[in-house]
C-alpha cells in the first residue's frame, strides 16, 4: 500500500510538471508569435499554427497588420478652462465637462509614476508597448476558466484612452471600448509606435493627465485636489497609491461611499503590495502605508459660475460666458464654443479686479442689503480699454427655488405666481441680455445732447432762456406733460428755481430740463440718439432698437434727453468713459488674456477700439460733466450740482450725472475720473413700473464710495482742457443798448448777429421804466448767441448795469 501510495504521487508529480511544461510552451509560443504578428511578418502565422488558439491569426489573416494605423492621433483630452481676476491669481470659475487639468511630471510627487506602473504595468520601463508574454499569459488564465486578467500595457491603455477622445461620435466612442481582438491588435501598433514616439517618462505623463479617477474626475491634478485638497506634487506614498488603485474600476472604487471605502481601501492596500515586488518601495514602507487611515476630502471643484454658496463675482463670471458664447472665434454655433469653453483647456485672465470688485459689492450691501426687493446695480470699467473692472448687485447669483419659501414672488402685482429676482438670480442684472432690457437712467442721458449740440458747433457757452415749462416740437405729450391738452410735448422743470438763463455747464450742472429739450431740437433728436450709440448705449428693447434705427422716428423722439430708454449700469459708465478716454469707445470686454493649453496667446482679448467722438467734442463734454458731481470746469464755469459730495469723496477729478426718472421709479448716478468709470443704478428688476421711490441717498455713495475706494492709491490724472472755441465759439462784442426803446435796441442786437428775448420781469434801473436796463449776458458772448434784454422798471438808486471785461 505504502508503494502504491508513493507510485501515486509520483505520476501526480510528473503530470504537474508536464502541465506546467506546456503551460509555459503554450505561453512562450504565444508570445513568439504575438511578437512576429505585431512585427508585421506575414509568415508568423504559418510558422505558428498555434496562434489560432489566441485568435489574433484570424485578424491577422482578414487584416493585414500592416493596414492598421501606425500613427497615434496626438489627441488632446478635455481640460477644464480656468478664469482668474486680474490679478492672475484668484480663480474666479473653472469651466468643464469633465474635471481635468494638464501637469508636467516634474509637477507630480515621485511616487505616484511608482504607483501607476506597480498596478497597471509592471514592465512599463522594458517593454516596447506591448507585453506578447503578458498577452499570452493573460490568455492562458482566462482560456483555462482562472479569474479573468488584462494584458494591456499602460501605453495600451493610454492608446485606447487616447482613441476615445479622438472619436467624433458615439459610435467611435463604443468601438474604441470594444472587447474585440481587432480593436486589441489595433491598440498593440499604436502602442509600438507611441514608444517610438514617446520616451517612457513622456508616456507616463499623458497617462497621468488622461486617465478616469472617478467622480468626474479625470488626471491625477483634479484627483489630487478632489479627494486630498492638495497639488499632486505633494501626494504622500498611500495617497499615490489609492489613485493608482482606482484607475482600474473608478466606479467600484469609490472611497466617498461606504461600501466603496472599503472596496478602494483594500486596492491601496494590494497596490502597495505590488509597489514592493516592483521594488518601488521597502517591505517596511508599505507597512507604514498601510497603517495610515485613508483621508478623503472630497472637495468637489464647481463648475461654471454658480457655486454651494454666494459670491462676489458670480455676475461677473455669467457676464464673461455670455460673451464668451457670442465670440465666433470660439466655434461657429453656440454649441461649437461652450465645448471650446468646457473642454479647451484655456486659461483666462479676465478683466475683474478683485479691490474694486469688492469696494463696490461692500458699498452695494451697505447700503441695500441682498433681500431687498430693489436692486442696487453697479458696473466699473476703464476708459480708454473697456476693461470691466467689477460687477456688484445685491444679489445671490443662483438658480431660484420656487419651493423655498426665502425666494419672494414678483413685486409686480400683474405678476401673480411669478418669481422676483431676489434674493437669488442668475438674470444679468447689471449688463442686460436674457430678457434683462435694462432701466431709464433719466438725465445721465443729457450728456448726448451736449456732444451732439457739439458736434453740430453750438460752444458748451451757448445760453438759452430756459422757461419752467418749455412748448417743444415734439408730440407725445401725456396728461401732465402735454401742452394745453394737445398731443404736443411740454416738459418743465423739477423745480421752479432752475428756470433761467444756462448755458452747457450750469444747465447740466442744475439739470435744467427745458435748457436740454430746445438744445436736442438744435442738434437734432436723431444725432443725439446716434451719439448716444457711438458713445456705448445699446437698445436692448425692441421698441427703442426699432426708433433709434428709423431716424424720422428718432427725429421725434424728445424726451430720449431725458433718459426714457432703457439701459444698464454697464453701458452708462462705457459711455461716460469714452470722454475720459478722449473720445475713444472701447466695446465693453471681461478678458485681457487667453492662452491656449500649448501657451500661445489669442488675439480675441485684445480691446476693440474705434475712436467715436472728435478729441475736443469729448473734452468740452467732460469739462461740463464736472459739473453735476462737485467739480469745477477748467473755465470755473460751474454753478450748481445735482450731487455735490462726489468731487470730495472721490479725490480725483471727475466728471458725471445723476438721474432721475418720473416718479422716482428709478434713480442713477456715474461718475467718471480718467482711471475708471462707475455708473449704479436703483431699481426694481421685476417691475418698471413700480410704486417705489427710489432714493439718490442709497445710489449716489454706492457709486461715489466704490470709485473713491477703488482709486485709493492710484495716480491723480487731469482732464486736458478743451479748447477755447469748443468752450465759448466765436465771441462778439455786445453793443451798449442800455436805456434803449426795447424794439430799438432788438433791432440794434439782431442786426449784430444775436438771437435777442426779452425778459417777462422788470428789475429797477435808473433808465426810464419800459426801456432797456441791460442785457444778459453782459459785454461778450458767442456769435449767434442769445441775448436777454432786461426791461427797466425805474427807480431811483438803482444802478445801470454795466459791461464787465471780456472773459477769456
């Protein structure tokens, strides 16, 4: 018995040993003939018919090795874009489908190259691309009904990853997935070539870059930061590890899930293993690794601009992809440039700079804090570039849940069951577009006049007689505003003190309505409109794009002076920089660099730039615009402010206007110094027509306070004067017609060239009541210009009036 037993296990030792034999026969000549396929010899095949076993005879024999690509498409997987303020450091969005950003392997710690070939290839460093023995070997275990292995090396990997990302539709997508053994030889060229290509370390960092982590991450950068909130140069040899241990399922392997934690826990824990047989590590380095708790963050990067919680810059960020989707160079459909946006990699330096961005959203929410059914809406941009510098409301820029009771329903009472626009939206508020067409900036809108009266040779020192209400040309005229219950247009003033004699600088310093209605009817209704758009403003509602592009229509449209368009804070500070900037209009932009993933720089941010207004009509513009905020004109002609705190917050010299409109529905400021130009508005998003009085106390130091806190610091610049004649025009001497019969002395003033009024009130002279006491104005005006007799009403003491020195 005790020999039988021996015999026994004798003959099972030399059955194991001639299994093993021809297992290893079986491997090496797979190998061999693996080797002479992916050689291209057509007589492999032939030589070795047991490659039928494999499969890969029959491929070869259908298609020519020889006729599978050998070049590997030099793809370039989606990368996320990335957008920082200009300061070129804080990341303002990042934009992707699918998380992923580029390194250089001298930016990956050491260890993680260790880890990736260790679990996924272990003669990375000596094959040639493929591995014939791994291939066969892999066949023999899965022929025999073992637990199913590979036989892609990394670089096959790399390939097949690479191929997907060529695909240009789904179908390529599926194929280059395929368990085919076309697909397999197909990969095993590529590979060869890629190695030819390619040196190991260059292999190694495309597949870093490339490969899935889970979680809609891809590349070891965005895996770094989503589940360790670090750059991968700083990975620690169990963190290295876990990545490469995911890259093989990263659904199963999911360490964010409990059943997942587990399943990846115990992969870092193998691949640490398989990190000592590469001899990457000592047997004592993977106990210490394994011994340290697996730590995940988690921290999933937000994509586009909204994010968990509200931000300084979300409306800016929208502002910047709107614009983005609208740039042709980007893709010829919208669909073209957001792929472009999601997956190009770029990285962008947007124009938003962080100091006034947060300058003007702290003005906004001390002021009118988020919550607050009016918006407080802020725009800055730079003259001279139309770099907008930051974007403010008192807003969150977020989606709105109508099932949360915090989101507020329209303040518009037509609007039943409709949702407000506060606290949260993602509508452009502050820069229009998607429905947002805007808000009346009322009398900011005077300053069109005055560049058009210009443009047309009235000097800013042409004087008219500015009644309470003034009877116009225009029709239009409402139930208050209408002449004598005709369809005329009869505008007046706020307030009865600014009726009088103005010239440019006092009627726009007061803002004197019915000085700016008989100026618009000089210079034409149609000229201020288009200087209005050379300057910047867009129409964005149909009805006023539609008169503005039909010029009889805009000839009648009067009360456009007055602000009764609709437009953004954007677009106001735009058109009030263009005269800081001497007449150069810049198109408003959120870039001032784009570089492409290889580093090279595109011209689509360079500033767009046309020079709009003559030099001088833009100088002599802003000189009148110092006015209404507190300054003084180079000629020291200004009398009067309708916001008179702006010059000594500010610091700076500086021009602008507030506005108002009927009802104090709105209310608007701009201020405009050579640096940066700043316009706010106040109003109810939702309802244009609402009940509210909106208050000059709440805009105009938003405004003021923004620009005086994003200056600090800065150079003080000048405005260059503009030139006498473009100030005062041609000046004549008034002839002396006091004392006069009035009816003389308009004859004498009439035929010297002078428009001539006679004043409606007498004031006491010595002359005899009923002639004439003086003129206003006194000694010299412009040619053409008006001039007031002043009717004596007698009076003894009373004293003449008598010619002052010519101004010059």
């Amino acid at each position: 018995m005790k020999i039988d037993r021996l015999r026994n296990r004798d003959r099972s030792s030399r059955r194991l040993a001639e299994v093993t034999r021809n297992r290893k026969l079986v491997i090496n000549t797979a190998a061999l003939m693996l080797c002479g396929v992916l050689a291209g010899l057509a007589v492999a095949a032939a030589a070795f018919p047991a490659l039928a076993m494999s499969g890969l005879a029959a491929k070869a024999g259908a298609d020519s090795f020889e006729a599978l690509p050998s070049e590997l498409t030099n793809a370039q997987a989606p990368q996320a874009s990335e957008v920082y303020a200009s300061d070129n450091k804080t990341l303002i969005a990042r934009f992707f489908d699918e998380n992923r950003r580029n390194v250089e392997l001298e930016a990956v710690s050491p260890i993680m190259p260790k880890a990736m070939f260790s679990s996924e290839d272990h003669s990375f460093y000596t094959h040639k691309g493929v591995d014939a023995k791994g291939i066969a070997r892999a066949f023999v275990a899965n022929s025999s009904g073992q637990s199913q292995q590979g036989a892609s090396t990394l670089t096959m990997q790399l390939v097949r990853m690479s191929i997907t990302y060529t695909a240009t539709d789904n179908k390529a997508v599926v194929a280059a997935g395929e368990d085919t053994t076309g697909r397999k030889l197909r990969e095993a060229r590529l590979a060869l070539q890629a190695e030819k290509k390619y040196n190991k370390d260059e292999i190694m960092e495309r597949y870093l870059n490339i490969a899935p982590f889970g979680a809609n991450t891809y590349g070891v950068y965005a895996a770094s930061q989503y589940y360790f909130a670090k750059l991968p140069k700083d990975l620690t040899l169990p963190e290295a590890a876990m990545l490469a241990g995911i890259v093989k399922s990263p659904t199963q392997y999911d360490p964010t899930t409990t059943e997942g934690y587990e399943a990846t826990l115990e992969r870092r824990n193998w691949v640490l293993g398989q990190m000592v047989e590469t001899k990457s590590i000592t047997a004592e380095e993977a106990e210490a690794a394994k011994a340290t708790p697996m730590t995940i963050k988690a921290k999933r990067s937000p994509s586009g601009c909204l994010v968990t919680k509200p931000n300084d810059w979300g409306f800016f960020c929208d502002y910047f992809r709107r614009w983005w989707m609208s740039q042709e160079a980007f893709g010829g459909s919208e669909y073209d440039r957001e792929r472009r946006l999601n997956g190009g990699g770029y990285r962008v330096v947007a124009t938003l700079d962080p100091k006034t961005q947060k300058a003007a959203k702290d003005n906004v929410e001390q002021r009118l804090k988020t919550g607050n059914k009016n918006a407080l809406m802020v725009a800055a941009i730079e003259p001279g570039t139309g770099k907008v510098r930051a974007l403010a409301t008192n807003r969150n820029f977020k989606v709105d849940n109508p099932y949360d009771p915090q989101n507020k329903p329209s303040t518009n009472p037509k609007s039943k069951g409709q949702r407000g626009t506060y606290p949260n939206t993602t509508n452009p508020l502050i820069t229009g577009g998607g429905g947002i067409t805007g808000y009346q900036f009322g009398s900011t809108f005077k300053i069109f006049t005055i560049v058009a009266a210009l443009e047309k040779g009235y000097p800013l020192d042409y004087t008219l007689n500015a009644p309470q209400r003034y009877p116009s040309k225009y029709s239009g005229g409402g139930p208050t505003s209408s002449c004598g219950g005709s369809d005329r247009w009869c505008p007046g003033n706020d307030n009865p003190t600014q009726a009088g004699i103005h010239n440019a600088w006092t009627a726009f310093g007061r803002s004197v309505n019915t000085y700016f209605v008989p100026m618009e009817e000089r210079a034409g209704a149609a000229n201020v409109v288009a200087a209005a758009q050379k300057m910047g403003i867009r129409f964005l509602n149909d009805d006023d794009a539609r008169r503005a592009a039909n010029k009889e229509e805009a000839d009648d449209w009067g009360a456009f002076t007055l602000g009764v368009s609709g437009t953004t804070p954007l677009d106001v500070a735009n058109a009030y920089a263009t005269l800081a900037a001497d007449g150069k209009h810049c198109e408003p932009i959120p870039v001032q660099e784009i570089h492409e993933m290889g580093g090279k720089k595109l011209d689509v941010a360079n500033s767009r730039c046309n020079q709009a207004l003559d030099v001088q009509v833009a100088r002599a513009a802003l000189d009148a615009a110092r006015c209404p905020v507190g300054d003084q004109s180079a000629f020291g002609e200004c009398k009067g402010a309708t916001e008179p705190e702006a010059r000594g917050r500010i610091g700076h010299p500086v021009a602008g206007k507030s506005g108002t409109t009927d009802s104090h529905r709105t209310a608007s400021l701009v201020a405009t110094t050579r640096n940066l130009s700043v316009a706010g508005v106040l109003a109810d998003p939702d309802w244009a027509e609402t009940t509210a009085d909106m208050s000059h106390g709440i805009v105009n130091p938003a405004v003021y306070e923004t620009l005086a806190d994003a200056l600090k610091g800065k150079e003080v610049k000048n405005f260059p004067p503009p030139t006498q004649k473009m100030a005062y025009g041609e000046q004549r001497s008034i002839p002396n017609v006091q004392c006069a019969p009035v009816n003389a002395a308009r004859s004498t003033l009439e035929n010297a060239g002078f428009r001539v009024e006679v004043a409606t009130t007498q004031v006491p002279s010595t002359c005899p009541p009923g002639t004439v006491a003086g003129t206003e104005p006194e000694g010299r005006t412009i040619e053409n210009g008006l001039v007031v007799l002043k009717i004596s009403s007698g009076g003894a003491g009373a004293t003449p009036t008598g010619g002052p020195p010519p101004r010059r």
